[in-house]
C-alpha cells in the first residue's frame, strides 16, 4: 500500500510541474506581447492579463505537489490565455499562419 500512495504523489508533483510550466509559459508569453495589441484584439488590457497569469504562477507555486482547488484555478486561467487571448494576439500581430479556426482554412 506504501508504495501505491509513492506513486501517486510522484504521479502528482509531475502534474503539477507540468501545470506549473504551462502557467509560466503563459506569463512569459503575455509578457513579450505589446500593449496595444491586447486592444486591438478585442480583450482585456495587458496589466489584467499579466495580473491573471501571474496570480496562475503563484497559485501553481503555492499548490505544488498537490492538485487543490488553487491549482485548478491557476491551470484555467492560464487555459484561458493561451486557448483564447493568445491566439487573438497572434492573429492581430500577423503570426496566425493563416490558420482561422474551427471552420476555417487550417
């Protein structure tokens, strides 16, 4: 049985490293963007989203090695980011490739 809980708490602290990597990347990534582009795209300003995905840092720093509800909420709102604000942001910027989504050209 012993063994069993060892697993899963390595099995746990990988998720949560990944997690944390994802939440990161989302920072790093609101960062290098310029402020008028978050305008242009129609989303929230630059200062909301760095506030956001660096509370997700936090939050995934502070929930490290277990997957609480801090983590979930740090995990989504990085989601958030990179599944709706970023590709607005590279569309806008000229870097979509001419990929359009869900029902146009890929």
């Amino acid at each position: 049985m012993n063994i069993l809980g060892t697993v899963q708490g390595w099995i746990v602290l990988a998720l949560s490293i990944a997690a944390l990597g994802v939440e990161a990347f989302a920072l790093v990534d609101c960062v290098r963007r310029r402020p008028d582009a978050f305008t242009a795209a129609g989303k929230r300003t630059k200062n909301f989203w760095l506030l956001v995905t660096g509370v997700a840092v936090l939050l995934g720093v502070v929930a490290l090695g277990g997957l609480g509800l801090l983590a979930i909420v740090g995990i989504v709102a990085a989601g958030v980011y990179l599944a709706d604000v970023k590709p607005a942001l590279d569309q806008v910027m000229g870097r979509g490739g001419g990929r359009q989504g869900p029902y146009g050209p890929w």
